[in-house]
C-alpha cells in the first residue's frame, strides 16, 4: 500500500521537520519517520473500518424506523437492502481487517453524530435511492455501491478530515493518497474470496522499505554536499535567500536522482514538481525544475551518476 508517492510525500514532511527541530538527532528522526509510515497504514484500515461504522449506524436507525413503524400500526416496510449489502458483510468478516481491530482502539466508537449524519448525506444521493429502489442486486452491485459512496461522500469530506487529523497529525496530508488505496481495495474485492479476502500489503514493493530509509538517511546525511550543488548554481543568489521548502524539496530530490540510478531522471525530477505544487509558492515549480534539470545533466556529464 505504501508506495513511493507516499514514502517521498513522508520523507519531505519528516525531513522538514528534523530541521525545524535543531536538537532532534537523525536516529530519533528516521524512527519519527519510519512511525509516519507505520501510522499511513494504520489509517488505511480505519478508512476501511469506517465503512462498517457507517453500515453498523445504518443498521440502528433502520431498527428504530421499523419499531416507530409498528407502534404506530404503519404498513409501509422499511427498506433493509442497504444493511444486507453483501460487501459489507465480507469486509466485516475479513480475516485481516478483525486481527487489526483486535490491536487497535475503535476509532469510530465514540463518533455517533458523525456517522449518523454520513449515512444521512448518503440516503440523500441519487445512487443510493437508484439501488434501493432496484430489485434484488448482484454482488458486484453492492460492492459497486460502496465505492460510489466513498469516492462521493468520504473522499474530500471536510467533517471526516477533522476527525482524523485530531487523531493523529501524520493523517494531515494522508488520506488524498490513502483514498486511492481503499478504493482500490474496494474494486480488488472478489465474492468467492470470503473473509480471506486479502487487503493491501504495508509495502507495494519489496524494495520500497529499504528505498524509504535511503532516501530519508541520505537526504540528510549528504546535506553539506546537495546544498554545494545548489549554491554553486544559483549565481547572484545566495543560499539563504532560497524558500526553506524548496531547499528541503531539491535536497530530497538529489538524494533520490544520486543514489537511485534505476529510477529515470524525469521522473524523479518530475515527482518533486509536484510536491512543490502543492508545499511550496506558484513560482516554486518552475525553479525547481530547472535547477534540477541544470544539476542532473552536470553531473551525468562528470561522470557522476549515470542515468
């Protein structure tokens, strides 16, 4: 699950941080790290457990619907589809999201009115009255169903960021990134699989681990030598006048572009762009590629690296 999109995005936060903090050692910053990771995954299976939230809440409010119905002699049923979606119920019984639970803290249990008004907001979608007005619905339509309420209703959910991000300052910027693993989850679930349905690894790669504690030891243990290239290539302008993000940024990016020549240059260059997109000033972009640009093919030209 944890790719290197996610494992650059960590080691920038990380890498940062070590150096607003003046007396953290590196031991105590690659150990912050490595937890950073360790917490991305964790909030891969409470996205996950959140959908079972939201189906347990349903279940409560269908319950008191049909005990109001019969104290008041209605006829009119109440709808049951919803809470007998058969997704749901493999992913309530898989093996390895139980074991996770068995470890963890409930994160939703003390969450009622949120989940009430999630499950509210999506009573009110076109989608979900389209499938409980349908007759009786595959599997691959109830599983169908869940991912158009998670990519509709819980990505981008301003009420459901909060809540994460008073649970743990290392979700801030991880779940755009881990909404695409549970999607992808949602989309991997087969029927036949059962409770042995298997969810996403920690890691994509084997080799993705030993790239993460690389690039985070080596962005910070080369530094003297990564901000040298910079420098000598920023006429007219000193270091110290370079945005800290950026610096960081570039830093980061030339740790990765020196020490992993399987990894071609645009794309190294290309995924630091980005981050800068989104970490740093509009003007940010443009710069940092070029400079990166400028640097790379210097030192492809001295022989030292090879790409």
């Amino acid at each position: 699950m944890i790719n290197r999109e996610l494992i650059r995005l960590k080691v920038l936060q990380l890498v940062y941080a070590y150096y607003s903090n003046e007396g953290k050692t590196l031991e105590a910053a690659e150990k912050e790290f490595l937890f950073s990771l360790d917490k991305a995954y964790e909030l891969y299976h409470n996205l996950l457990l959140l959908m079972l939230g939201i189906s347990h809440m349903a279940e409560r409010m269908v319950e008191m619907q049909q005990n109001r119905a019969r104290r008041l002699n209605e006829h009119d049923s109440v709808s049951t589809k919803f809470i007998q979606n058969r997704f749901i119920a493999q992913l309530r019984e898989n093996r390895q999201l139980k074991a996770f639970q068995e470890k963890q803290n409930a994160l939703w249990g003390e969450e009622d009115e949120f989940l009430r008004r999630t499950y509210q907001t999506i009573t009110k979608q076109p989608f979900y009255q389209e499938y409980v007005m349908s007759g009786e619905s595959s599997y691959e339509e109830d599983r169908e169903l869940w991912r158009k309420i998670y990519r509709n209703v819980l990505c981008n959910n301003e009420e459901l960021d909060e809540i994460l991000e008073d649970n743990s300052l290392y979700w801030n910027d991880d779940k755009t990134i881990v909404d695409t693993f549970v999607l992808k989850t949602i989309r991997k679930f087969e029927e036949k699989a059962g409770a042995e349905q298997e969810l996403l690894p920690e890691y994509k790669d084997t080799e993705d681990p030993k790239f993460a504690t690389t690039l985070f030891r080596t962005t910070i243990e080369n530094e003297t030598y990564y901000r040298q290239l910079i420098r000598e290539r920023t006429l007219n302008w000193e270091l110290e006048r370079i945005a800290v993000m950026d610096l960081v940024i570039m830093q980061i990016a030339l740790a990765e572009i020196t020490s992993f020549p399987e990894i071609p240059l645009s794309v190294s260059i290309n995924e630091y762009v980005e981050l800068a997109k989104i970490y740093s000033t509009p003007r940010s972009c443009s710069y940092i590629n070029g400079l990166l640009d400028t640097i790379a093919k210097e030192l492809i030209a001295d022989g030292k690296i090879d790409k």
